[in-house]
C-alpha cells in the first residue's frame, strides 16, 4: 500500500505540471534545412519546438528577430557540445544511460496517467447531492476531541457510552494511546473519511470507531459554528470540480490496484531480507 501511495503521489506531481497545458494544434511540417551543424542538419519544424520550448523557461529579449537569433545560437551551441560529448563517447557511460532509463520511465509514466485520467473523469459523475454535502462541510466549522485507543472494543465503548464521559476515559486509560486537545476543525483539514464521519455529528455526538492503522479513533464533536464561505450557487464550480479530482484521484488508484494484483510477481524473500539499505 505505501508503495502504490509513494507512486500515486509521484505521478500526481507529474500531472499538476501538464494539467494547465492546451492540445497543440497540428501544423504542416517544414523540413527545410534552417542551419547546418557539423553533420547535423537543423530543420525548421526543429527549431519552432525549440523556440517554443525556450520561451515558455525563460525571459527573452523584446526584438523579435534578436530573439530568433539568441534562440539559434543557443540550439548550436547546445548541439556543438553534444557532439563534442558524442565524440567522447559519453553517450554510452553507464551513468548516461541510467538517468535516460530514468528519463524514458518518467515520460512514460506521465503519457500514461494523463490519458487514463482523462479516460477515467469521463466516466466519472457528480449528483447534486454530492455537490451538496461537500458545500455543507465548507459551510460548517466543528470543535472536536480525538481519542485513540489500543482496541476497537475500548472504542467502542467510549462511542457508545450515555456516562459522564471523563469517568469512561477513566476506566480506559490503560487503553487510551492519546487524547487530542479539542480544537476547531475545518473541511479539508483531514482525510475524507474521517472528515465525513466528524461532520455527519451534531454536538455531543460522537463517531463509531474508525480503523487507523493498528489502533482505533473516536470522535467527540462539542460544538459547531458557520464557517464564512460564498453561497452554494457561488461555490457549486468549484466545489464540483474538487469532487471530480478527489474521485479522479480514487479510480486511478483503484486501477493500479488492479493492474498490481494481475501483475505475476514472485519476490526471493531469502534475497529481499539480506539487502541492507542503509
């Protein structure tokens, strides 16, 4: 699971950095030769995605043509080095190949996850409900307590409890991990689905145990307040489109988790537990 969530948040990374991009409009391809370069021959459709690329980086001069003229003199350069580099024979170093090996993977994964995102949000839908509910959870501020326990059972018991509540954590101290002091909380501030389960409480309530790693959480809710946020007919765009992401997020996880478990693996577990890392 820490694997798939380490991947997940690298190839989230990848995505933030191609989300703003709009489709390229195709061109007709021009292949005259604009400069030769030892035995390199530059063509024009080369050098427009060289300019483009340069220009989207970095600050250039207001003259158009000096412009043109910085950007060829800076791709002859960058060209005259690699052949030198070539001529050295460093394209076939091992730590060169490593990092295009690393390089490639990383193009690959990006392409990848950028298409099976797209692929998966058109079949992803928001009821009016959902659009709702989040609004509800922007719209609301709630002071809760958060107490974790060794066991579920001792969790349970302290979520179901009609007793004078101090006198219950009393009896499960032996099991109590923590005790958070109350604070105000705010949608967005936890994981969904600890979120949920505290704003779904009126004040007095609290949650039934919610599993967090190899120990148990109960949420007492003490009271609530408006937070300051827009109307919903205000908020409903963006609201919508942090449901699509979130649910975004879930499918593509889901899909990997697929692949993952129809993947064959076999790992030497002799092997695994001889490597030192450190």
């Amino acid at each position: 699971m820490r694997n798939v969530c380490i991947v997940i948040l690298s190839l989230f990374a990848f995505m933030m950095l191609s989300a703003g991009c709009a489709k390229k409009v195709e061109e007709p391809k021009d292949k005259r030769v604009l400069a030769k370069i030892n035995d390199y021959e530059l063509t024009v459709d080369d050098f427009k995605d060289e300019a483009r690329r340069t220009m989207s980086t970095r600050a250039i001069a207001r003259d158009p043509v000096k412009t043109k003229r910085l950007i060829l003199e800076d791709i002859i350069i960058k060209k005259v080095l690699l052949q030198e580099a070539q001529k050295e024979h460093f394209d076939k170093d091992k730590e060169f190949m490593k990092e295009i090996e690393r390089y490639w993977e990383q193009a690959l994964l990006k392409l990848l996850v950028i298409r099976k995102q797209k692929e998966l949000s058109e079949r992803i839908e928001i009821s009016s409900d959902e659009v709702r509910g989040d609004y509800d959870r922007l719209s609301r501020k709630v002071l809760a307590e958060m107490i974790i326990l060794k066991e579920r059972k001792a969790a349970l018991q302290l979520s179901v409890t009609t007793e004078d509540i101090n006198t219950v954590k009393e009896e499960l101290k032996e099991n109590i991990v923590t005790i958070e002091a109350p604070r105000w909380w705010s949608s967005g501030e936890m994981p969904l689905y600890i979120e949920q389960a505290m704003f779904a409480l009126k004040s007095g309530e609290s949650t039934t145990p919610i599993k967090l790693g190899d120990e148990w959480l109960v949420i007492r809710v003490l009271d609530e307040r408006s937070a300051d946020v827009e109307s919903l007919d205000k908020m409903a765009f963006l609201v919508r489109n942090n449901i699509m992401r979130r649910k975004n997020e879930l499918a593509l996880k889901v899909w990997m988790d697929q692949l993952r478990k129809q993947a064959q693996v076999k790992v030497n577990e002799k092997v695994f537990e001889e490597i030192d890392i450190d």
